[in-house]
C-alpha cells in the first residue's frame, strides 16, 4: 500500500481528494489537512510515501511547503490556476491536477504514483551480508559495495552513483529519498538536496564545498549545513 496524505485549505475539495483516494485500492489515507502546518505535524509522527497538496493555502503555499521537506515524497499538486504546472515539476513533481479535475484525471495521477513507487521498491536491495546492494540500471543489475560509493547526484527522477574506481557512475532510476533511506545513516548524509555523500570520502572542506578529489567538489546546502558542520565538529581535534 501507498501511504497517501491529502493537503486542501478548502473543505470541499479536501472531501473530494479523501473520497478519491478511498476509491483506489492501493492507496493508503494516512491523514487529511487543511494547512501545511497539519501536514508538517503528521509527517513527524507518520511515514507517508506520497501526499496530493494544493499550491493556494493562506497560512503557507503547497510549493513552499513540499520545498522545505528533507526529504519529500512523491507529490501530487492540485491547483486551480494553471501557470504553477511549470513551477510544480521544477520540484519534481509527479503529477499536476487542474482544478476541478474528475476521479479520472485523479486516477491518472495516481497511476503515475504508483509507477514512480514500484520502480523505487524495485531498484534497490537492501545492504546485503557482504555489504552491497543491488541496482537496476539500463537491461542488467549491478552490485555495488556501498562503502565503495563516493557521492550520489540526483538528477530529476535518476540518480548518479560515483563509485570509488570506477570511471563512469551507475545511472539508477530511482529518487534520493529512497536511496537515503537504504544507506547507513552514520556513515552517510544528505550535504544538499541533490547529493549524498560518503562521510569517509571527504578529503578537505573548502568555501561551502566538500572535495573528495583534489578536482571534484560537493556543494553545502543551506539546509544542510547546521547538521554537516555538527558532524564536522564531531571528529574535530585541535583548534
């Protein structure tokens, strides 16, 4: 099942979205909100996989809310004004409902959903006895022993695995999110919305950048930067 949460100001249209969502089998209603500060309370308490939220709230927009999660599920916007299509998929999102839309549109999108959720479950394994996991890339699956990963770059809906001798990285269709949640988090950490990186790998800290080579570099996130330099902190010796 797909956790869902749905995210209206509007009571009508939150019914609607509630009662379409009841009609999918496969979709599961963690909980229903009029305002992102509703949502932001269940997500702390709840593991919601996707949430179907309208971008026109008056305490706070569906667009800022669903920018400020670290990570975000999958996201369903809903709007009555067109000209935020272009603006919702910038924050990748899956789908974009126009106001008002019927159980078809809705059941579209779900499908979409639901696609996006399955190729996640599927591209990667759990870390196996030997330290590995397995990915789904091109026609084949390829093993990739994670202490081996140096950084992984989120592009869209793929994600870039550099691995630690290779001369190219293993192209995944897969989000950072799920990624993140498989990879043990004290050795790994989300340095910024489109990368993680292997805490092991970092060779110098210079100006907002993680080098792991003399000549590449990993940006800071603004996001991330109290919870890295925490880290950094951590293992510091010496002033």
């Amino acid at each position: 099942m797909i956790r869902c949460l749905a995210i209206d100001d509007e009571p009508l249209a939150l019914k609607q979205v509630v009662s379409y969502i009841s009609k999918i089998p496969y979709l599961d209603l963690v909980g229903s909100c009029r305002s992102a500060a509703e949502a932001a309370a269940i997500l702390d308490k709840e593991s919601v996989d996707a949430m179907f939220v309208d971008i026109n709230m008056p305490d706070r927009s569906g667009m800022d809310f669903v920018k400020s999660l670290t990570p975000a599920p999958m996201v369903v916007f809903t709007t009555a004004y067109s000209e935020y299509a272009v603006e919702g998929y910038k924050v990748d999102a899956v789908d974009y409902l126009l106001k008002p839309f019927s159980f078809e549109d809705f059941r579209r999108a779900a499908e979409r959903v639901k696609a996006n959720y399955e190729i996640n479950a599927a591209a990667v394994s759990s870390p196996d006895a030997d330290n590995s996991l397995f990915f789904k890339t091109d026609y084949k699956i390829v093993r990739v022993n994670i202490d081996k990963i140096v950084y992984v770059e989120g592009m869209s809906e793929y994600l870039k695995i550099f691995v630690e001798g290779e001369e190219e990285p293993v192209v995944v269709l897969l989000s950072l999110k799920k990624l993140e949640d498989r990879l043990p988090a004290d050795r790994f950490m989300r340095i910024h919305k489109s990368y993680i990186l292997n805490l092991s790998k970092i060779r110098e800290v210079s100006k907002g950048k993680v080098f792991v080579s003399p000549d590449v570099s990993i940006p800071i996130g603004d996001l991330y930067k109290d919870a890295f330099n925490s880290y950094l902190e951590s293992k510091f010796m010496g002033r």
